[in-house]
C-alpha cells in the first residue's frame, strides 16, 4: 500500500493506494494521527486505487473515525469499489461512515 497526502482547501486527503491490511494499516492510522495533532479537523479517504481492506484495516478506520470525531473533526470516505461497498454494508459499518461516490461529492459534504 501507499498513499499521498495533500491538501483540499481546508481538508486533508488522503489517497490509498493497493490494500489496507494488517501488515500496513498503521502507516495510515500515524499520519491521521499526526495530522490530527497538528489541527487538522477535516480528513477524507479516497478508495479509488484500493482493491482491498481487510479486518486491521477496517479495525484502523473505526478507530481514526474515532479519534477524529473526539477532537472535533469530521471523517468521510469516497470512492469505494463494488467489493469494498458491500463489505461496508454487510458490516453495517456504512452507517458509521459518511461515505460519497466521488471525491468531489465527499469534498462538497464538509
């Protein structure tokens, strides 16, 4: 997995790209963390270039989401594939998440 991180305006994206596993969920748990830290409040995951999440990396979005919402921030997701919508479903975690079609639709949210 990689993943880049920049700037939209006021908000913090973040691109993952591969699979979200247990072998590499905590690089992308730290630089939440650390963007948190610094008075980031508005973060958002963009899924396009990711095929796969497993449990760890389903674990590390909970818990980002949070910490995020603790501190007063907010936490959307966008782009997910089929696979990884109906994984959301199935876990009911789409009701925890905000979670919108395109990066725009998800920028436009906060």
């Amino acid at each position: 997995m990689g993943f880049e991180v920049h700037r939209q305006g006021d908000i913090t994206v973040l691109d993952v790209e591969g699979q979200l596993i247990v072998g590499n969920r905590q690089e992308l748990k730290q630089k939440v963390l650390e963007e948190l830290n610094d008075g980031e409040r508005k973060f958002l995951i963009d899924f396009d270039r990711t095929g796969y999440i497993d449990s760890s990396g389903l674990g590390v979005l909970v818990s980002l989401s949070k910490k995020i919402r603790e501190q007063g921030g907010e936490l959307r997701l966008a782009n997910l594939n089929e696979d990884l919508r109906t994984l959301f479903e199935l876990t009911k975690l789409d009701t925890l998440f905000q979670i919108s079609s395109s990066r725009d639709e998800a920028l436009a949210s906060f």
